[in-house]
C-alpha cells in the first residue's frame, strides 16, 4: 500500500486527499505549535517556497501526544502557523502518531528506518518522512534533524520529479 492511499482529514475540514501527491514528492511531518522544535517550521516553510515548482510539498500533521504541546482547535493552529512563520503548505487534523489510536498513515510510515536504523514508534514532534512520487518512504529524519540538514536536501534532491 502506498501512503498516498491512505485517507486523512484536511485541518480546515474535508479530506486531505493525499493522492493529489502522487508524482510528487512530498514530506510529511507532525508538527506541534509548543515545542521546543516549533522553530523547525520556518525551515520547513523555506523548503516549500523553494522546491514547490519542482513538484515537492511539506504537509504538516498536527499531533498533541507529546506533553500536549499542540493544544490548540484547527483555527488556532493554522493561524498560529501563518501568522508566526508564514507558514502556507498544507496541514492535516490534529492526528495520534503512535499508540493503540496511531492514525493509520503512521501506521505505515514508522515501518521506515531512518539513517542510523530506528524504525517504529514516533519518538518527538517533528519526525519527518520524505515520501518520493510513488507514494514509497524514500527517507526518515528524526525530530531534531533540522529541515533543511545537508542530509534532508540531498534525499529530496534525488526524489524530486524530473
């Protein structure tokens, strides 16, 4: 199954419809608006202003399981994310990421390792899962793996449609 078959809910309703991403590539990252990592989410609105018209986008996932650092409602969340750090990519409903009530889509995800082998549960906010055209898990970041890492643009670079 690719991810991209997987349904999820947009953050302002409605589906998120992850097959519009097909042929694309497309990191996906669960995000939180009180983390320590919030800051990551400028990082990551740079990468979508930059690759977008190569065919990548960042979708945020927002997920409150982590000492409840995203406690927010929808409105609240994408308003904290536009208006602190511009963000504009799209973000999904407030999702569980791990646990008996783990979404479906990280499900799939966590069976992907990362660089140094840790696969399975989310460890923090700002996991990051860089999904190539085919809906694979072309790579897997660990939360303090800043965005734009020499590691994270190199994989993009390699997944990113021709």
């Amino acid at each position: 199954m690719s991810v991209l078959d997987i349904e999820i809910g947009a953050l302002n309703g409605g589906p998120a419809n992850l097959a519009q991403y097909r042929g694309k590539a497309l990191l996906i990252v669960n995000v939180a608006s009180q983390c320590g990592l919030t800051p990551q989410y400028a990082a990551l609105e740079k990468l979508q202003q930059r690759y977008a018209q190569r065919g990548f986008t960042v979708l945020g996932v927002p997920c409150d399981q982590f000492m409840g650092q995203e406690p927010g409602t929808p409105d609240e969340i994408a308003t904290f994310c536009s208006t602190t750090y511009g963000v504009t990519f799209p973000m999904t409903e407030k999702t569980h990421v791990h646990g008996r009530t783990r979404h479906p889509l990280y499900t799939e995800l966590i069976t992907a390792a990362d660089a140094d082998g840790h696969s399975g549960e989310i460890r923090w906010n700002f996991e990051k899962f860089l999904i190539a055209p085919d809906g694979t898990v072309a790579a897997r970041f660990a939360p303090q793996t800043e965005p734009d890492a020499p590691e994270v643009l190199s994989a993009l670079e390699q997944v990113l449609p021709s």
